[in-house]
C-alpha cells in the first residue's frame, strides 16, 4: 500500500473518530431514512450525522471615550396624562401617543385618553409626538400645573 492509497483511510478515520471525541459534537448513528436516499438519487449507504456548532465572531463595537465626568440629575416624578380629539371634538381611539426624549409611548383607549404614570415633573415644554389616521403630529405642550389637568389635543386630520 503506498502513501496514495492511505491518505483517504486516515482522513475517513480522523472524520468517524475525531466527533467521537470532542465533547461539543453530536453524532447521530441512526440509519438516514429512505426518502433522503431517494432524493439524492443513490442507493442507501452506510451513514451517521455529525451534529457541530457553528461559532461566528462578530467584531467588537468600541465604545466612544467618554472625555467627561458623567452628571446625574434627579428630578421628581409625576403622572401625565390627556386626550386626543380629531374633527369635531371627536375622541381618537387607538392613536400612538409617545415621548420620543424618553423613548416612552401608549395608546389611546377609546375615549381617546391617554396615561403616562412616571415622567420628569420639571417645567417646560414636553415633546408629544401623535400618531393617528395614517398621519403624524408633532407637539410641544406645557405640562399642565397639576395631575388632574390633563392634556388636550385637538388634531386637524382633514386634508
């Protein structure tokens, strides 16, 4: 027997050996079934399947530097809630009603009402962003003085 020869004995002993011993592989010792014989148009043959996990490695997203001291603001929390109306002081029900600057978001029920229960109580205007109809609304709004006073939108959906 010359080197020729023995190449193809040594690797189909490193593939039916080589599963056996690592613990990650699976091999299945089961007969494959006669239809996948049939489908690849061959006769029936003697065979096993090696089950192996596939690794990928992703490259590492780096993280900007961060060049100065991080600040904490606390700020007391408060409800705030409203509601949508379109045409003729008509509730809109189902419309999306969120707070993109902090990436909060609710639906209206069907009364058109909307609640959001914890949202910074710091003055100023708060950015709503509607979304009702096929369109979107943007709107800045004073958050009213109290959480009993709720927020009324009125959307103009004509056009």
């Amino acid at each position: 027997m010359n080197n020729f020869d023995l190449q193809p004995r040594l690797e189909n002993e490193f593939v039916m050996l080589r599963p056996l011993q690592e613990s990650d592989f699976e091999v299945e010792q089961e007969p494959l079934p006669l239809t996948v014989w049939s489908a690849l148009g061959v006769a029936p043959r003697p065979s096993f399947v090696i089950r192996v996990p596939f690794r990928h490695e992703r490259p590492e997203k780096l993280a900007p530097l961060v060049r100065q001291p991080v600040v904490i603001k606390q700020s007391p929390l408060r409800s705030l809630s409203g509601q949508v109306f379109g045409p003729e002081n008509v509730p809109i029900m189902d419309a999306r009603v969120e707070l993109p600057g902090l990436q909060l978001y609710t639906n209206t029920d069907s009364k058109g009402r909307f609640h959001f229960s914890a949202v910074p109580s710091e003055p100023g205007p708060k950015l709503l962003r509607v979304r009702a109809k096929g369109k979107e609304f943007s709107i800045n709004t004073e958050q009213a003085e109290s959480d009993s006073e709720p927020i009324l939108i009125h959307l103009q959906l004509e056009g």
